[in-house]
C-alpha cells in the first residue's frame, strides 16, 4: 500500500461513518482518492467486491427517481418548462457540490471546447427524451434509451473503424429487435414520442462518442454540472421559441426540486461506481434504470408495459448485459496473452 493510501486510511478505524447524512460521502469522495475510496469507512458495511455494483444500483436508482418526478411536473407543466426549472434546482444541488468536492480550480473546464461539444449532443438527446417520458410509460421510455451503448458500438466502428465482429453484430441487432418491440410500430407508423426516444438514443451514442475525445484531465463532475448549464439555457430557448409560461405551483416546484437533487446524486453515485469497481463488473448493473423503470410505471403511474414491450425491455437488457461481459472477457484474455 502506498504513502498516500495509508495517509488517506490513517485513523480510519475509529471514526465510524453515519450513512444516512449525505455530507459524509462528499467528504469521503474528497478524502480517499482512487484506490483508497473503495476502502473508506462508508464501505466497510458492504463486501468489497460488492461496492461498485451497489453505487450503480443507487446511481440508476436516483436517475429513475429523477425521471419520476420529472414526469409528474409535467402533468400540468410543459416539458421544455419541467427541464428549465429542473435545471436550476440541479445546479442548485451540484455547485456547492462542486466546491466541496474541492473542484473550484476546474470550474472554468466545463466551457471547454470537446466538453460544450459533448454537452450540446446531451441537450438535443434530452430535448427529446423529456417530450417522450411526457408522454410515454417510463418504463418504454427508459428502454428505448437503453440501446445507446449498442449505438455507440455502431458509431465507434464506423468512426475510429474498431471491430464489432459476428457475435457484437448478432447482440446489436437482438437489442435493436427489442427496441422495436418496445416502440410497436404499425401499418400507419411509428409513434412520434417512440421517434423522440429512439432520437435520445441515437444523440446519447453521439455524446458519449464525443465525450471519448474530452481530456482525461477533466472531472467526470465538472463534464455533469456544464451539461446541467447547457441543457439549462437550451431548455429556456426552447420553452420560450414553442411553449408558453405556466406558473408552476408550489407541488410542481418540490417535485422539480427533488428531481435535480436525484439528477445530481445519481451523477455522484456513477462516478463513484466507476472509481472502485472495474468498469466490466460495474457497467451491466446499469441495466438495472429499465428494472427501476418498470418499478416507478407500475407503483407510481399505474403503468405496466404490455407483453411485447416487456419481452423487447428484457432483449435490450440482455444484448446489453452480454456485450458487457463479452468485452470484458476480451479485455481478460488480453491482458494474461
């Protein structure tokens, strides 16, 4: 163990952690730099290999929270509106964040070049996705989202020519086949908010193409809080050019507010995932939004997907779940050859 890992543990034993205050786990992720965050006090409650696939789950967790409450704002509110108000209140939640996170001299990255580029594909994706989760079960929505990874792979390879091989192409198409599944066109089409999800999907692959060329240097947090800003000052233009004003009630202003704490917190809770766990242990467990999903349709909204949509989640999932592995088998094989 190194000088800075002991230095990081010193004293550790003794100062039991308090897991229900979320300043605890600011102060930890600021404390114990990777490696030493896997083996902070706040994790000793949890088996170590366990910990990266635990953040995950209550990253995607938040992110359904989110979602949640997003689509409740709506009832009442426009979407372009919902987004603007969620803005402020995630920015609100996420600078004081920031600066205790102890990021203040990186602050003025987030209006880096490759990191606006990323953030502006984030904005298009998310223009979409909130018109389609108002209008759509959330448990649709969020699946049809799910089939950016096998996107990305697409884009990769056509991009920076990176193999897919057979059996990568076989998992593509089975994801792409329950994606469909889950949008149900018919003889006079396709649903136009199923469009705008299948759109958030293909903007999502974009941005995390475009988030590949962003520097390693920069704060996985800082590349959050600038999509915050940017999808913020996107959603203001867009309410203004195709919505009118709605004073929101104080019921859509609580809602919004907890959606920007969740959105923040769940942007926390995945970049802790990646920090101390393997990114082939911790990446399928991402799969696990669609099961939140399926949770939040049915205990808030009264909505279950159909069967044929419910089929089509779990073949997205699957395909999704089997490339991970598959990579990360690659990956294994490579690195004892």
């Amino acid at each position: 163990m190194g000088n800075a890992v002991r230095l990081a543990m010193r004293g550790t034993e003794k100062k039991p952690f308090r897991l229900l205050k979320p300043r605890n786990l600011l102060l930890i992720f600021r404390r114990y730099p990777a490696p030493a965050l896997a083996n902070a006090p706040a994790m000793h409650f949890i088996p170590a290999a366990a910990r990266g696939p635990f953040l995950m789950l209550a990253a995607t967790g938040a992110y359904a929270v989110n979602d949640t409450m997003m689509k409740l704002a709506t009832v009442g509110l426009p979407p372009y509106e919902v987004l603007f108000l969620r803005g402020f209140a995630a920015l609100a939640w996420g600078i004081p964040m920031l600066l205790l996170l102890g990021y203040r001299k990186e602050m003025p990255l987030m209006f880096e070049r490759r990191v606006l580029t990323r953030n502006l594909l984030e904005l298009f994706a998310i223009l979409s996705y909130v018109v389609a989760l108002a209008n759509m079960p959330i448990a649709d929505v969020v699946a049809l989202g799910q089939i950016t990874p096998l996107l990305m792979l697409l884009g990769a390879s056509i991009l920076f020519r990176e193999r897919i091989g057979g059996i990568r192409m076989a998992l593509i198409s089975l994801g792409f086949s329950g994606a469909l599944m889950v949008a149900q066109p018919t003889m006079e089409g396709i649903s136009v908010y199923a469009v705008l999800a299948l759109a958030n999907a293909v903007f999502s692959a974009a941005r995390d193409i475009a988030g590949r060329r962003v520097a390693g240097h920069v704060p996985g947090m800082i590349v959050a809080i600038s999509a915050v800003i940017v999808v913020l000052v996107g959603a203001g233009i867009a309410h203004v050019l195709v919505e009118e004003w709605v004073t929101p009630a104080p019921r859509h202003l609580a809602l919004l507010a907890g959606a920007g704490l969740f959105l923040i917190f769940g942007h926390f809770f995945i970049f802790m995932a990646y920090r101390v766990g393997p990114t082939g242990v911790v990446a399928p467990f991402y799969y696990c939004f669609s099961v939140w999903a399926v949770i939040s349709g049915l205990l808030v909204f009264d909505e279950l997907p159909n069967p044929l949509a419910l089929a089509g989640i779990a073949l997205v999932m699957v395909s999704g779940l089997a490339i991970v592995m598959l990579d990360e088998r690659r990956r294994r094989l490579a690195v004892t050859a």
